[in-house]
C-alpha cells in the first residue's frame, strides 16, 4: 500500500452511470469467487495527507465517503458522511482511541499486543488490546481485536475482479474483514458485523 495510490478517481462518465445504476432499489453484493496462490507481502499506506477521501456504496447501493481531518505521525482522525468519526493509531487496523455519533461516542486506551502488521503476508497475525467506555455502557469494558492474514482470494465488487489480501479481525462483539487490494493501495471493500447487523462497503475511488 505504498504512498501513492494507482486507481485516484473512476472518469466522470463512468461515475455518472454508476450513480444512476445504484440510485435505484439494486443490492451491491461482495463475492469471493476463489481462492489464489498467495500474493507476494503488501506494504503499508504510507502517509496520506489531509483530506484524503475513500469513498464508497453501501450494501444498499447508497453513496458514502470517509474523509481524514486530522493527524499527526502518532494517530488520525476520520470523519464519515453520516458524521461518525473517530481517532485511531496509525500503525495500522487499529481500533479506536475516541469516536463519536458512530452511533455511540466514547474513549478508549489501545495497545498494540503483538505480531506483524506490515508487510501484510498471508498467515500473519496481530492483536491490539482495548479498554474503554461509552455512552451506551455504564461501566469501563475490555475488548481485543485479533487479526488474520486470511489465504489470498479473487474478488468481484463495484470496480470489478481484483486479485486481494484479506484481513479477518474477530473483536468482543463481532468482526471486521478487510480486502485489500496490491493493485489499487488499499482496501476495496469493508465488512463489519455486529449486534446490531452487518456493514459492508465497496470502494468506488479515492480522493488525495
């Protein structure tokens, strides 16, 4: 995922008519249509500047973007389109030091546990371990995500066919998989389950 991402924007036709696709009832559905012989370790993102956006559809087909709006060369803030946004360490998957109307707001300590994150290799593991406390709980919880380099696999979403690394992160109340694509810089699609259903994102393009 190195600094300078390849796929920047979709060309405005092509954006337009994926627009009028998806504002329709249509259901974006990621598939995993087979597993691939590993691909080689994938570096980390680099530094993204102020302003950098990942947009995307939601399983709904409903547009959404997550913006960063803050940061330093310790920890970075995101808001969404929806107004979450949360701070979280940079060293990589990291889970949320602060975050607010997502749809809770809260705090947490985080620490990073052990492992390797970068280069991502299929087979590599990690752990961060969390304490926090929210507006939905009356008392401080203790989490963990414990993360996987999952087995390489090809992938149809929005953009197309990609040859992916994925991440699977189990966490106290559900999990998160990342599919990040070697190609593109960074994640294509987002999946994240909780009590509360699924969330699942597709990328669309980014903005620097």
């Amino acid at each position: 995922m190195g600094g300078a991402v390849k796929l920047k924007t979709l060309n405005s036709g092509w954006l337009l008519a994926f627009f009028i696709l998806f504002s329709s009832s249509s259901v974006i559905a990621l598939e995993e249509l087979q597993t691939i012989d590993p691909l080689p370790p994938m570096d980390g993102p680099g530094f993204r500047a102020l302003g950098w956006q990942w947009h995307y559809v939601d399983a709904d087909g409903k547009p959404g973007f997550m913006e960063k709006i803050a940061g330093d060369i310790v920890s970075a803030t995101y808001k969404r389109s929806d107004g979450c946004s949360w701070t979280r360490p940079v060293k990589g998957f990291a889970p949320a030091t602060q975050w607010s109307n997502c749809p809770s707001s809260g705090k947490a300590d985080v620490s990073f546990a052990g492992g390797n994150i970068w280069p991502l290799t299929v087979g590599s593991k990690f752990t961060w371990k969390i304490s926090g406390k929210s507006n939905l709980l009356s008392k401080a919880w203790q989490s963990s995500r414990s993360c996987e380099v999952q087995p390489s696999v090809r992938v149809r979403t929005v953009l197309g066919e990609y040859d992916v690394h994925k991440l699977y992160c189990k966490e106290r109340w559900g999990t998160r998989t990342w599919w990040l694509s070697p190609k593109v810089g960074t994640a294509i699609a987002y999946r994240q389950t909780t009590r509360r259903g699924v969330i699942l994102q597709e990328m669309t393009h980014i903005e620097p």
